[in-house]
C-alpha cells in the first residue's frame, strides 16, 4: 500500500551557496568567514575549502537540468552575501546576475526557487567589524537581504531569512568548529539574538516591499533519555530548551523561554544583549517554518547541575550527551525516523497554525560509483524511504506539513568535514566534476512523480 501525500504537497531538493558554488573569487566575490576558516590548518578535514566545491556558479545550467531531470518541482538555495555584497555593504551587480539567471532558468524549467538569504557565508569584511557579535551586522543583514529582494522578488514567492542560526552562532561563536572559529560562551549569545533580530527587521523589511511568503529554517533535534526521573527530565528540559525551544519561541512570538532564561544566569552578556523591545522585533509574523532534521540526541543528567556538559554547547551545565545508538549514518548519526514524526507533531501543536516545510533531510553514507555507472546507495534510500513515512505519519497525526526538500541536491563540501561526507541524492566526482543519480535519487525521483512513498 502506498502513502500518498497532500495533493499540493512540495517536494524539492535543498543546497548552500558555500558548499556547491566554488569560484570564490569570480565577478568580484569578497572573502567570507568560511574561506578564512578553511585557510586554518585543521580547521576543515583534509585542509579542504570552498573552491571548487560543486563547481555550481559556472555549471548551474547542468545542475537545474538535473532537477528538471529528476522531476523535482521545488529547489531551496541560498545567496551568498559576499557575491552580491563581497565588502558586505557594496552591492555587486554582477554577483546579483548571476542568481537572476539561476532563478529564470528554474522557472524557464518550471521549478519554484526558494532563496534562503543566509547559510552561514558572512562576508570577512564584517566579521572584521565584529560578526554577530556586532548588532550592526543585523542592519548589514537587512539592506542585503533588500537588496537580493529588489533583484528576484518579482519571480521568488518563499524567502527565508537564515538558515539555522544555532549553528551559525553557537557553533560559530560558542563552541569553533564553524567559523570564524571563536568560543567564546558569552559572545555565541550575543550573536545568537542578533541574528534573531536581523531575522525580524529583515522580515519587516522585505514584507514592506511586497513579499508574499517569508519564513525561518531552524534545526531541531528530539531529547531523548533513559529513564523519566525528575533528573532525566530536567536534563531533556534543559537541552531542548537551549536546541530546539530558544530560537524557536522568540520567532513564535513569545520571547525567550522562561527556564532557559534561568538556565543562562551564568551568561550575563545574554541579557545585556537583549534590549527593550527586542522581543517584538523578532516576532514579526512568519509564513512557515523550516524544520531542518537528521537525528535525535540522547541526554544523561549529571550530578550537579551546574557541572559543564560534556557536548561543549554554550550554556549548557548539568547535562551530559550520550552516544547514538542503533543504525548510524557516516557521519555517526543516529538513524531514528520515529523522531521526525515527533517532532513534527510537537511543532504543529507548537506553532498554532504556522505550516511546516521539511527544509532539510538526509543522511551522509560513503558511496561508490559501480563500473556499470550505478551508486547503490541502499542505506540512503532506505533512510528517505522511512523519513519520508514519518513525515506521512506526522501529517496523519494532525502536522501541517507542506514539503518536504531533500538534503542535498548534491553530494557537496561538509562545512569542517570538508568533502569526506556525502549528502547527495547525485553523486559528485570532485576531480572531474561528473555528477551521478545515485539509486536513492532515482527512488526520490519516483516518489515525487508518484506523490507517494511505498509502504514498508
Ligand atoms: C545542516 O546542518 C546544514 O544546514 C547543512 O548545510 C549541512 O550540510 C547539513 O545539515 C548536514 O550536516 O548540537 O553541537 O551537539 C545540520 C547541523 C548537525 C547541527 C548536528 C547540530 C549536532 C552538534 N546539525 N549538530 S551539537
């Protein structure tokens, strides 16, 4: 028996700029905090950076092609702020063209774009100035963010402002291992709310010209313990609250969550941060959400609960992360579908009426190319088959799920795993450039034309 979806359902393919277009200095690009944090030795596996990457800028003609080829309605990209402002206030026109093309053969070929304005591609020049930790960056973020809108406006309908901005603050400034590379407890919470309230001016901004659907993607991850002891819980409580709840609520419009303000008493520059007002200004109302997924987190409580965690998260005391179990990916991932389902219906009921959009899901596996030119990805698509039923699930539940937008188009540079991981549903030869359906491409292929996953 088949799992049919909602007849509208949206189906598609995701990428980043960073991680597929390479020509990093072509028509006038400025340096990013990625390319700095690449130059790090040992900052990316293997002392990769973005060039070529995908080798997307100069071959995206044969990319949309390919989701053409693969049927796929939908594609969800970012813009890159240092193409179309390389000083990261000076537009550049010829860096703009280059995503007027794009979106004019996505709809030459008759698929939706969905522009994601921010995937983690600050330009260099404003780091220099203080990155997130600067609030000036969030007006920085809105006259580019206006200034890609000017350009693609009259043919994008879904804009979305930043693309997980835990991992661009927390990773980026708390922990290090994305860039610019800083830990610094305090700073990722001050970068962290100023990319919250680059996302509200920016929503009010761009709403003020005209946008029609402007949305947010989040990456969330269930909590999951072994026992229900007033412990366990409180450890789930405090790690949710920081992952999944933090900037979630604001965007919601319901400021930040109480017990995680508690939970932060530790980091005054947190508070100072948030100025009168701010709250308002992040809660400007949003078309949908996106739910970005790849795996649960288990959590252990520690003895005390003001004893560092051993995830090295920012803020994050008296809670310790255990090992994935079962069926992991490559990327030592758990593989655990029925947390997609969860999540999905918790954010329903969370979100009072906001749709969702799968923005983001996958999973990264090592795969070959087989001298008869076939990637036998069996485990990807053996993934997506039972993600894709979890969403299906989540909608029978009462989810207002929309779509769902595989992660990735193409197997593509991994932030700090450079390109050791592959995400694709198309193989990509990174010394030739020669791209690949894998066999899970084919199997996405079919279940978009059908609108429908096979039951088990
Ligand atoms: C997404 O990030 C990105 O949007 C995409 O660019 C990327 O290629 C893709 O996924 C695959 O990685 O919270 O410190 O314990 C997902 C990032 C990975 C964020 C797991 C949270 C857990 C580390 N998520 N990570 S931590």
């Amino acid at each position: 028996m088949d799992q049919v979806f909602p007849s509208d359902f949206l189906w598609g393919a995701a990428t980043a700029a960073f991680q597929i277009e390479g020509s990093v200095r072509a028509d006038g690009r400025g340096p990013s905090i990625w390319d700095s944090f690449a130059a790090v030795p040992g900052a990316v596996l293997g002392g990769a950076g973005g060039d070529p990457a995908c080798d997307h800028y100069r071959r995206h003609t044969e990319d949309v092609a390919l989701l053409s080829e693969l049927g796929l309605p939908a594609y969800r990209f970012s813009t890159a702020w240092p193409r179309v402002m390389p000083d990261g206030r000076t537009p550049e026109s010829r860096g703009l063209a280059f995503y007027d093309r794009l979106v004019d053969d996505l709809l030459d070929r008759g698929i939706r774009p969905l522009v994601t304005l921010y995937h983690w591609d600050l330009p260099q020049a404003l780091q220099d100035a203080g990155g997130w930790g600067a609030r000036d960056t969030a007006s920085r973020f809105t006259e580019y963010a206006c200034a890609v809108y000017d350009v693609l406006g009259d043919r994008v309908e879904d804009w979305t402002t930043f693309n997980e901005p835990f991992c661009s603050a927390f990773l980026g400034y708390g922990t290090g291992v994305h860039a610019p590379g800083v830990r610094d407890e305090g700073l990722a919470f001050v970068a962290a709310h100023h990319h919250l309230v680059a996302h509200g001016t920016a929503v009010r901004a761009l709403r003020g010209r005209g946008a029609r659907k402007l949305a947010i993607v989040l990456n969330f991850s269930p909590v999951l313990a072994d026992s229900s002891d007033d412990a366990h819980l409180d450890a789930v409580r405090r790690f949710d609250g920081l992952h999944n709840r933090f900037f979630l609520d604001p965007v919601l419009g319901r400021g930040y969550p109480e017990d995680v303000r508690a939970d932060l008493a530790h980091v005054p520059e947190f508070s100072r941060a948030v100025l009168d007002g701010d709250e308002a200004l992040v809660a400007a109302p949003v078309d949908w959400i996106g739910v970005n997924y790849y795996a649960p987190t288990r959590v252990v409580p520690l003895s005390g609960p003001e004893i560092p965690s051993n995830s090295g998260l920012p803020g994050l005391r008296g809670v310790d992360v255990l090992p994935p179990r079962g069926p992991l990916t490559s990327m030592g991932w758990e593989q655990r579908p029925e947390s997609l389902t969860d999540l999905l219906v918790w954010l329903g009921k969370r979100c009072g009426g906001v749709p969702l959009v799968v923005s983001e899901n996958g999973s990264a596996f090592t795969d070959v190319v087989e001298p008869d030119g076939r990637v036998r990805d069996v485990r990807r698509k053996r993934y997506l088959a039972e993600h894709l039923r979890a969403v299906h699930a989540a909608i029978a539940l009462g989810a207002d799920v929309r779509g769902y937008l595989a992660w990735s188009l193409l197997d593509n540079f991994e932030w700090s795993f450079g390109y050791t991981q592959r995400f694709g549903l198309v193989h990509v030869d990174f010394e030739t450039q020669r791209r690949t359906v894998k066999d899970s491409g084919r199997f996405f292929a079919e279940v978009v034309a059908r609108n429908a996953v096979p039951a088990e």
